[in-house]
C-alpha cells in the first residue's frame, strides 16, 4: 500500500556563509556626526606656510604682534545611500512562523548585500585620495628581500605613510587575498597563539613593521588592479557608519502590507566615508607595474 506525502518546508534559509566587515569595521567617525544632517564641515588651520617669530626679551610686548587665526573648512556630503525593498508572500510561508523567515532574509541581504557593497565603497574612497606621490611600485614579481623585493617594497609604503605624518600604531594595511598570500611567509604575529582563530575570523593576518595587515577578498579590488596594498593611518578616515537597526530607520518591516498578501522588508543603509585633507599623506599604495 503506497502512502503520499506531503512537502515540508524547513526553518532554516539557506544562504552564503556569513564574511563580516574586513573594511569599515576598522573605520571610526572620529566625532564626525551624520545623524539629521546630510553635510558634515571641518574646519582647519594651515600652520604649514606659517613660521615662527623672534621673541624680544627687552620689548614689554616681546616685539610680538598677534596674528589672526584663519580657519580653512572642507564639507562632506553623504554619498553612500542605498536601500533594498522587499516582499514575502505568505503562500510561501505557510509551515514556518513569518517572523523566523523575515529574520533570516534580513541578516542574509545585510551579509551578502550591505556589508561587502559598503567595504567596497569604503575601500575605492581611501585608494582614490590617495596623493599621486604617495605610490611604491613594486615589480609584481620578485619576492626575496632584497632591495627590490616584496617585503622591502612593503616597508617601503609604511615609510611613506610616517613621513607623511602617520604612525604605524595607528595604521592599517588592506590587502586583496591572493597577495596576502605572498606576505605570509614574513608575518610572524598570531602564529600559534591562542588569538590567532579570531583574529583570522576577523580578517587580520599579522604584522610587519608595526602596521596591522587585514586581508579582504580580491574583489573588493577589481577596480584597481595593480593595487596590492593600501596602507593608511585611521586617523585620517572619517567614517560615520549607519547601523542598520530598526532604531534608525535602517530596518523596517510590515508585516501585513494592504493589497498584497503578505509582508514586507525595508532595508537601508546611509553612511560615508570621508578622508580629512589635512592626514591624506598618511595614506600610500604599493602597486604592482603590472596587473
């Protein structure tokens, strides 16, 4: 005797395992404010073309003569602000609760979606302000460490990044996977030790001169190809990020939208990433003379 059955469906969603950040999460907003606003200004001095004054120990003034104080200003608008709207029909949820699901699609779109979109962006912003005097290049091929070699290369971009003003305590340097795996065999940090599985998770692989290297997927440096390395101190981004919880608008859900059968889920994210004029030649590439 046969005996039909039914279909089931089950109460998990099958999607990309999750990455997480490897990018803006080492980003501050170094009190850069973009709630209720849609244009952030700095205000700096320019004491470069200033210099100093002899002191006049037999002039009741010191042969002083106060100066005005000038403030140069920079504004930044909001350029990243993207959104994602979508609907579950309840015919396709009839065995597992709605709630369970829209939980599911939310943290799936935001991983899959959001976070590594956002990266990307903050990536291209801190390559493009990058100062045109500020690139090492390296031949893309000689690894052993001589003079010309990779790791000389290397140290070679950090030095850039302290003599413009940079410290490498400070500093971070992003590198696509595929070079990473080159630097390994000079990274000695973590190996070992009882932090190196999270600090792997977190996309850090080490040390080399002082500067944390965090590794980020190839793709996120499609658009510069001959960029291996981007190294910069995090005092010079500005990056006031948009958690995308239901406090702040990010997240919004319906869960009976009228004429529709069923749910819907709003999805956004608004944010930037903005690089102070004054820090930028803290910021230096290492690029390959191929790609």
């Amino acid at each position: 005797m046969s005996t039909n059955y039914g279909i089931r469906t089950a109460t998990f969603l099958d999607r990309r395992l999750k990455h997480g950040s490897t990018v803006a999460k080492y980003m501050d907003a170094h009190g850069v404010n973009t709630v209720d606003a849609n244009t952030v200004r700095i205000l700096n001095i320019d004491i470069d073309s200033k210099g100093l004054t002899s002191y006049d120990e037999t002039s009741t003034t010191g042969g002083m003569t106060p100066t005005l104080v000038e403030f140069g200003k920079q504004e930044w608008s909001i350029d990243y602000n993207y959104a994602s709207f979508l609907r579950i029909q309840d015919t396709q949820l009839q065995d597992i609760p709605v709630g369970s699901a829209v939980s599911d699609v939310a943290k799936a779109w935001v991983d899959e979606k959001f976070v590594p979109d956002f990266d990307e962006y903050a990536l291209a912003k801190v390559i493009a302000a990058r100062p045109g005097g500020n690139i090492v290049t390296w031949d893309g091929t000689t690894i052993d460490t001589g003079v010309n070699g990779l790791l000389q290369k290397f140290y070679n971009t950090v030095t850039v990044v302290t003599n413009g003003g940079g410290d490498t305590s400070q500093a971070i340097a992003w590198v696509p996977s595929s070079f990473a795996d080159k630097l390994r065999a000079y990274i000695t940090t973590f190996d070992g030790s009882d932090k190196g599985y999270t600090a792997g998770t977190n996309g850090l692989i080490g040390k080399l001169k002082g500067v944390m290297i965090v590794e980020t997927v190839d793709e996120y440096f499609d658009a510069y190809p001959t960029v291996k390395a981007v190294i910069a101190d995090k005092r010079a981004i500005a990056a006031p990020t948009q958690k995308m919880t239901p406090k702040n608008g990010g997240r919004k859900f319906i869960k009976d939208v009228p004429g529709f059968g069923g749910s819907e889920l709003q999805l956004r994210a608004r944010g930037g990433v903005f690089v102070l004029d004054r820090k930028k030649y803290t910021i230096a590439t290492l690029q390959s003379s191929n790609s």
